[in-house]
C-alpha cells in the first residue's frame, strides 16, 4: 500500500546554488523540517530534502537540492543541475561580495540547466539589517534585468522562506500545466508529448492507481 508521501502529482527539482555560508542548508531544512542550526557546516557535495505542497488542488512534491558552494565541489554538483525545473539563486545581503558572485553562478546554471528553467534571486539573512551591504532595490534591479523573480528570506526567523519555496514551486506548475493545455493528447510535440516532455524537462507526473487524497501534505 502505498504511502502518503507516495501520493502526489507532480515532482520538480529544484536546486539552490551560490556561495558557501549563505545560508542554502538552514533554507532547506526550514522549509522541509521548519529547523534551523546556527552551527551548521559547510554542505560537503549534495544533499537534498523533499516537501509537497497543494497548488489548485494538486499535490505537487519538491525535491530540493542543496549544492555545495565550494569552489573544489563546483564540478561535482554541475551535475546536479541537468534535469532541474527550477533554481534559487542564493546570497547574503551582509556579503557583498556573495552578491556579486551571483552572475557567475547564475552563468553556470544557464550552461547546465535547461534553458526554460525558472530562477528566484534570493536576499537571504535578512534579519542581519544592521549588516546589510546589498541594498534591496541594487539586487531587484539585477533580478529585473536577468529575468529573474526576487525575494528576501531569513532562515533564523522564517521570513519568506515558505513563500520563496511556493512561490517558484507554484510558477514551475503553471508553466507545465499550460504547456500540458496546448500539447494535443499523444501528440509529437517537441519533447515527444506530454509524458517525455515532462521527463525530458525534470519533471514527474504521477497518476497514482488510487485516488490521492486531499488532505496537505505539508
């Protein structure tokens, strides 16, 4: 019988890349376990947690990957990014310096990564406000120019680390789902139909033998 983790629609990965100490692993485990360790080291290759969420009624299952920010780690997780649908670009608005390295990493992730993936620049630590060096509206005007979604977060006091999460999750949804709408059932689209294009592009669709329930998976 299976579980109810089993029971879901869909299932996107999604990777969160940037500098070391920025804050990528407390994201994580704040949104998939609500923790958060002031004393936690550096991610050593790559870890990943899974949470779902409810979007329009489906259920849709994330598998988030935590990439090391390493420079020594960089060829193993580039790995990691093919078949992912959707990124969070990661920095600390108390390091500039981690700003600025965005470009680069956000020129490794367009290399490896499928060309339609969906990114969100994401300010982290903002609680660190009398530390900040990155000004909000400097990082906005960066994600505007490179198409990029933008939000600030905090993984100590959880401010906007569930909406960051949904937010991408829930635009990776609408994208699959229209693009679903304009493929004809069994049609040779592109991607070869629905079903390989969703394989193709990172993404699982799940029709489980018995109904899914539903009741959040949160």
């Amino acid at each position: 019988m299976a579980s109810k983790d089993d029971e879901y629609d869909y299932l996107f990965k999604v990777v969160l890349i940037g500098d070391s100490g920025v804050g990528k692993s407390n994201l994580l485990s704040r949104f998939t376990r609500n923790e958060f360790n002031l004393e936690s080291k550096s991610t050593i290759g790559v870890e990943f947690a899974t949470r779902s969420i409810q979007v329009d009624g489906k259920v849709i299952k994330s598998q988030i990957w935590d990439t090391a920010g390493q420079e020594r780690y960089r060829a193993i997780t580039s790995a990691y990014y093919r078949g992912a649908v959707g990124a969070l670009l990661v920095y600390d608005i108390a390091k500039h310096q981690s700003y600025e390295n965005c470009e680069r990493w956000l020129r490794e992730l367009r290399d490896h990564a499928d060309q339609n993936i969906v990114i969100t620049l994401v300010g982290n630590k903002c609680d660190l406000r009398h530390l900040r060096a990155v000004p909000t509206d400097e990082a906005q005007a960066f994600a505007e120019r490179s198409n990029l979604s933008f939000i600030e977060t905090s993984a100590l006091d959880s401010t906007n680390v569930e909406e960051a999460f949904v937010q991408i999750l829930t635009a990776i949804y609408r994208i699959v789902s229209a693009r679903q709408v304009k493929e004809e059932p069994g049609a040779a689209g592109q991607w070869g139909g629905p079903q390989q294009q969703q394989r193709s592009a990172g993404v699982s669709l799940k029709q489980p033998q018995q109904p899914a329930k539903k009741s959040c998976c949160e």
